[in-house]
C-alpha cells in the first residue's frame, strides 16, 4: 500500500470512530430510532438516482435491511444512548467473533485453536468493561450493542450470500430506502415528540445528521470499498482495529469521558482478542461500518 491508500484508511477508521461520539450528541436532541430513520432517508436521497435498480438481488438485499435497519441500528443506537461513547466503540469490536462463529457454522469454517483463544479473550474484554460497576455502564445497554454486534456480524453472511453483485452505492442505497419504514414504523410504536423534533432542529443536529449521512456512510464507504477491492483482506481488515482508539479518544476528548483502568484494561483484552482473530484470516470478516 502506498502512502495515500494507508491515509485512506485511517481516515475511515476515524470516522467510523468518531461516529459514535457524533451519534451521542445527536442524540441530545433526537431519539434514536427517529436519527436512524432521518439519516437513512438522506442516505437513500443521496445514493438512489446514481444506481440501477437490483432487480435479481432486492429480496436479499430487504432481508439485509431487516436485519440491519430493524435489528441492528435500533439496538446499537438505543445501547450507544446509555452508555460511553468509548464503551459502545469497544464492544461493537465482538462482530469479529461472532463473524467467525457464524461462518463456521453456515459456511463449514474451521475454528482453530488460536482464534478460539482469540474470541474467549475478545470477549472477556467486554466482560471486564460492563462487569465492574462504575456509575456509567448500563449493563442493559451494553447488552443491546453485543446484540448489535451480532446482527451485524449475521449481515456479513447475508451479503457473502449475495456475491459480489451489489456495489457499495447500491447496497447502500436500497438498504437505506427498505430501512426507513422499518425505522419510522419503529419509532411511531416506541418514542413520541418526533414532529416536535423535527421541527425544533438545531444547527448541531443538522451538522451531526450530515456527519452520520454523508461521512459515515457515502464518504467512507466511497474510501474504503477500493481499498478492499484492490488490496488483499489482511492489509486492509487490521486498520478497523484503530476504529475504537478514535472512538475512545473521541469520547474522551469530546464528550469528557473518563479513561478509567477497566476501559484500558477491557480495550486491550478486546483488541487483542480481535487481532489474534484478524491475523488467523478467517473466512469471513467484517469490513465495514457499524453505525
């Protein structure tokens, strides 16, 4: 890699670990499922006039969503609400063991002692965060981003299933456009005040709404999906290790969050555990966002 792809890169991790801290703050002003249900509307906005439409692969492709726009955004969006930013960053990294789980399980992939060592570690990680009590961890909401993580990791098979058909504009694109009833609908049965909302956007909200639209999901998938199609999965899967060092020193620096010796501790057991999973090469790994 050149030194412009490597800057490349790193510019994607940043986003997509500041992203967190960017959603905490939107989240100031709006409810969870309703920010997701704006922010894919712009998305699908954005994208939908500049690609064809799948006909072979749009029932894949509504599963997808299902999975991700009723699944995962409500849970990883709700979890970021209760806890860290650098928290949420961190145990949003359990989509790497589950990946491999997953593709053991549905593609025959073969475990291996060192990546099971991997995922046990990964795992105790998180455990340590969410497990001592320190006034700021919601178990509950922890719980809600491993949920996420999960589905997540279960949409990385969904989109193994498709091939490689779908470019990243228009997975994207009609993601977005099947996930925003999904989410709206959601948002109707679950939060209130949502006309309120919109009506009384700030300044922040909009910059924040732009930030979660047009950085972190068209800019950086614009980034980093020629990377991934140029370049081999073990030079380019191990820069997403420094998406929860952005996220953690976001959240510090940002928000204020303390740096306390659990989320050190924790951190390093989870990327560590994660790292021993990237370097084995499983089949299947994740590449791409998770908020």
């Amino acid at each position: 890699m050149k030194p412009i792809h490597i800057l490349q890169a790193i510019i994607v991790t940043a986003i997509w670990g500041f992203n967190f801290v960017v959603a905490k703050v939107a989240m100031t002003h709006f409810t969870p499922l309703l920010l997701m249900a704006i922010r894919f509307t712009l998305v699908a906005a954005m994208l939908l006039p500049f690609v064809k439409v799948p006909w072979g692969n749009l029932r894949p492709l509504f599963f997808y969503s299902l999975v991700l726009g009723g699944i995962h955004f409500p849970l990883i969006f709700n979890g970021v609400r209760g806890v860290d930013a650098s928290t949420a960053s961190i145990a949003i990294q359990l989509q790497v063991p589950f990946a491999s789980l997953l593709a053991m399980i549905f593609f025959k992939d073969k475990l291996g002692w060192r990546r099971a060592v991997g995922m046990a570690v990964a795992f105790a990680g998180v455990a340590v965060i969410a497990g001592v009590p320190d006034g700021r961890t919601s178990l509950p909401h922890v719980l809600m981003v491993i949920g996420a993580a999960l589905a997540f990791a279960f949409s990385s098979i969904q989109l193994k299933w498709m091939g490689g058909d779908v470019d990243w504009k228009t997975l994207n694109a009609y993601m977005a456009l099947f996930a925003v009833p999904q989410l709206a609908i959601l948002s109707l049965i679950f939060e209130d005040n949502q006309v309120q909302q919109i009506l009384t956007i700030d300044w922040l909200s909009v910059a924040c709404l732009a930030f979660l639209a047009g950085a972190a999901t068209i800019l950086a998938y614009a980034f980093w999906y020629p990377l991934v199609q140029r370049f081999d999965v073990n030079q380019t899967i191990p820069f997403l290790m420094l998406v929860p060092i952005f996220g953690v020193g976001g959240g510090v620096l940002v928000l204020g969050e303390p740096l306390t010796w659990k989320l050190i501790v924790g951190g390093l057991l989870t990327l560590g555990g994660v790292g021993v999973i990237i370097v084995r090469r499983p089949r299947l790994v994740v590449g791409r966002s998770t908020t």
